[in-house]
C-alpha cells in the first residue's frame, strides 16, 4: 500500500498501472487499493492466462503516460 500510494501521490509516475498482486481475499484491503488508485487487484493463485490478458490491457495505458 505505501508503494502504490507513493506512485499514485508523484506526479511524474501517477499514469503508470499498478497491478495488485494478493493473497488477501479481505474486501477492505481491495477496496483500499482500488482508492489508492491501483488498475487492478488479483488474488493469488491466478493462472497465466489471466495475468497475460491484465498486462496487455495496462499496454494502452503505459503509452498513454510516455
């Protein structure tokens, strides 16, 4: 949380996606990154297929911050 709120407070890297990687099924600690400003939040164990597809969407928003 102290890293995302980090990224998200500086302006110069607040565009940047910040994908949440958790084993936390608590619905504050989601709810909490959502509001720190995270692109998305994933519980672990996740398969392959699905971290892929949640990079490939964060693509767009990387060129757009560059």
């Amino acid at each position: 949380r102290q890293t995302l709120n980090y990224i998200k407070s500086n302006p110069e890297l607040s565009g940047i996606p910040v994908v949440i990687l958790s084993t936390s099924e608590n619905k504050m600690d989601m709810e909490v990154c959502a509001r720190l400003g995270a692109t998305r939040y994933m519980q672990k164990p996740y398969r392959y297929e699905e971290y892929r597809d949640v990079v490939r969407n964060c693509i767009p928003l990387i060129k757009a911050h560059s």
